[in-house]
C-alpha cells in the first residue's frame, strides 16, 4: 500500500472494513479524522458536538464499507458526505429538541390557549374555524396534528412523546385529518 496513491489508499482500507479489518479501519481513521473532524466542527461550531457526530459517522462508515463505489465518488468525498449528513441531522435533532420543549408547553396548555384566543382578534375567519375544529378533536389526535404538521415531528417522535405504537399515531392522524376535513367542510 506504500506505493498507493492517498484516495487509492482509502479506497483499499474501505475494502478492508468491507471485510471486517479492524486494523484497516483504525488506518482509517487515522488517515482521515482531523479532515472529518473539521468538517463537522465547522458545521456545528462546538467541539463536542463535532467529536459526537465524528464517532457517530465512523460507525456507519464501518457499517457501510461495503456499499462505497469509487466509480461514484472519491472516498475521502463519499465519508465527507456522511459527516456532513449526520452534522446536519445532529442540528435538527436540536431544533427539535428545542421545539418539542414548546410543543410540550403548548400541549400541555392547549385548552387555555384555545379558551384565551376568542378574546384576540383572529387575522382570518378560516383560523378560527381551523381552531374551532382542532378544539373538537380528543387530546392524542389534536397533539399528534399539531406536532407533525405544524412543528414537523416524525411519527416516530410523536410515537415517543405519547409512548405510544407508530401505528397507533399513524391512525390518530389520519382520523384526525379526516375529522378536521369534515368540520372544515361545513
């Protein structure tokens, strides 16, 4: 391998952790770490973040060896790729975070923030009539409307949120929408 070309050279150690070579693997990673490292504290601007996603990003490298195609990109490009990925990911796991503290909020205080709304101009007659429909929903539907298609929640979220089966939420939300559907439509 000492004659190899750097990107030759990573492409023979990801075959090599196609194969199971945990000693090509820590090759690896001491041939490309601080380039991937970097990316990812670039992108997150936190050292810990960028360590967590640089650990996380290795593990599916060594998982998906074996899926790299030279023909299809340069391996330091294709494992940039998913530092990147799981960089990007990590922020919107955050936000979401971040929002599912005021989704909860909103959850929890859902009634009396229905109940003070008739007190505030509305800006259109179809929020109110939205509202007033959501309002006729039982609890799980009406969190499970609002956390996917207002704050953009998985139904596997949602399915944490409320410990609940996916299967479970997928139902609530599509009687939910039906029902909303129906009361929009008088």
């Amino acid at each position: 391998m000492t004659n190899a070309t750097e990107p030759e050279r990573l492409q023979q150690l990801l075959a090599q952790c196609a194969l199971g070579n945990q000693t090509a693997f820590a090759q690896l990673y001491e041939s490309v770490s601080g380039k991937l490292n970097g990316i990812a504290y670039r992108i997150l601007h936190s050292v810990d973040s960028a360590n967590e996603v640089l650990q996380e990003a290795f593990v599916q490298i060594w998982h998906k060896a074996g899926e790299y195609r030279s023909d299809k990109a340069e391996p330091m490009t294709w494992m940039a790729s998913i530092v990147r990925y799981r960089a990007y990911d990590r922020i919107r796991f955050e936000q979401r975070r971040i929002e599912g503290a005021q989704v909860q909020a909103e959850l929890d205080n859902f009634e009396s923030i229905a109940d003070s709304s008739h007190d505030q101009p509305l800006m259109c007659e179809f929020g109110q009539q939205l509202e007033d429909c959501l309002a006729t929903l039982d609890s799980s539907q009406q969190g499970s409307i609002l956390m996917a298609y207002y704050y953009g929640f998985s139904r596997e979220e949602i399915s944490e949120h409320f410990k609940t089966p996916v299967n479970t939420v997928k139902s609530w939300l599509r009687r939910g929408i039906v029902r909303l559907q129906q009361c929009l439509e008088k």
